[in-house]
C-alpha cells in the first residue's frame, strides 16, 4: 500500500489555493484539485500530477456530482480554500440583500456544505479538514474596518466551523482554520508583505505538524494561535 499523502484542494485555479497546490505537489503529495472553470486553469493544469475537477462550490448538484467521482477515495488532507472579498465599498448603508447573501453564501455557509459532504473522504487517524479564514475572522480583531462585511464573514466562518466540529463528533479528526497572513494575491493585492509561495509553504509545514493532533484550532501560516 502506497504510503504517499493525499491531499483535496477546493478552490485551486489562481492564489493561495494554486499555490497549496503546488508545495503539496513539492513536497511530494497527491493532489487532486477543484476549479469553477477548467477553461481558465492553465495555471494549475501546468502543474504535473494534479487531478483537475470541476467545482462550483454554491451548486449543490455540482458538489454532489464531485462526491459521486470522489467515491471511494480517501485523502489525508482536505483544505476548502474558496472565498470572495465581496461589494465595494463596504459600507453597511448602502450594500444589497443580494450582495450580502452571495458574500455569507460562499465565504461561510457553502464552505461546510462542503465540508460535511466531504468529511468522509478525509483519511481517520491523523487526517486533516482545513478551512482557508483569515485573522480578520478574528472578533477581537481592530483591522480591517475598510472590508467590514469580508470581515464579519470569515467570523461567520470560524463560527460556523466551531459548530460543525461539535455536531460532527468524530474525535480522530484535527480541524484547523487557518490565516494565510496578507498575501500578495488578486484579492490582497500588491501592496501585501507575503508572496504566495512563502504563505502557503508556511500553510504546508503547519499541516504536517498537526497532522494526527486532532482537534479544532485557529493558527496561522507560522503556527501562531490566533484569538476566536
């Protein structure tokens, strides 16, 4: 039986979920990656070995048919990086119920959609669930106040990760949330301290330290705790 890593990564086309795709391919893993529109992968079809699939993260027939292929198949890794920055400006007197909804839909809610129908493929003993939030998610958090709905979101996620994590009640599990720092992506633009291949090699070493220490943990991509 091969003893290679395994790893799923939803959300892979461009960015950090790019990136994680290609330390994990680096350091020798298996990856098997999820994109909105295989048309505009170029970047993560160029990298060897990755197994492409096509994934809409909000459609849940497009979810379901993702599990259908994935039957059968165990990863030591599964890391839900999807997200969105959402309406400019951020202002809470002049943003949409469309805006809002589509923002809490794919930055909170359709992130343990995915989740909880892909816990099953995550390897028992010393798997790991990660969900990509950010230290803004953070309530005791000063910064951000510029982005104050992205903001509310990723603590809507640690929320709403917190809450999974209990009704799932599988103690063999770790489950971290995990802050990237500023990066220098689409969405952190070029003004950001970190490139990318520095976050997410930091996101890579912390994943294989806390592999097989199950539990639930809020860190960032050097291994600092951060506050709920």
């Amino acid at each position: 039986m091969s003893t290679t890593p395994s790893a799923l990564i939803i959300g892979a086309s461009r960015g950090l979920g790019l990136g994680l795709t290609e330390r994990l391919r680096e350091a020798g893993w298996n990856v098997t990656a999820t994109v909105r529109d295989p048309h505009k992968a170029q970047a993560l079809q160029a990298v060897a070995g990755v197994q492409v699939e096509t994934l809409e993260m909000n459609d849940d027939t497009q979810l379901d048919a993702l599990v259908q292929r994935l039957k059968g198949q165990m990863f030591d890794l599964v890391f839900i990086n999807a997200g969105v920055m959402g309406p400019q400006p951020q202002s809470p007197q002049s943003v949409t119920l469309d805006d809002v909804g589509q923002l809490f839909m794919t930055n909170a809610v359709a992130p343990i959609r995915v989740a909880t129908r892909l816990v099953a493929h995550v390897r028992e003993g010393n798997g790991v669930l990660a969900f990509m939030s950010s230290g803004l998610g953070s309530v005791a958090s000063p910064d951000g106040g510029e982005i104050c709905l992205y903001k509310a979101s990723k603590a809507a996620l640690n929320s709403m990760i917190n809450s999974f994590v209990v009704q799932l009640q599988r103690s063999d599990l770790t489950v971290l949330a995990m802050h990237p720092g500023w990066v220098q992506t689409a969405m952190g633009g070029d003004s950001a301290p970190l490139d990318v291949a520095t976050s997410t090699r930091g996101l890579v070493e912390q994943i294989t330290a806390q592999r097989g220490h199950p539990g639930l943990r809020f860190i960032d991509y050097q291994g600092q705790s951060l506050t709920w």
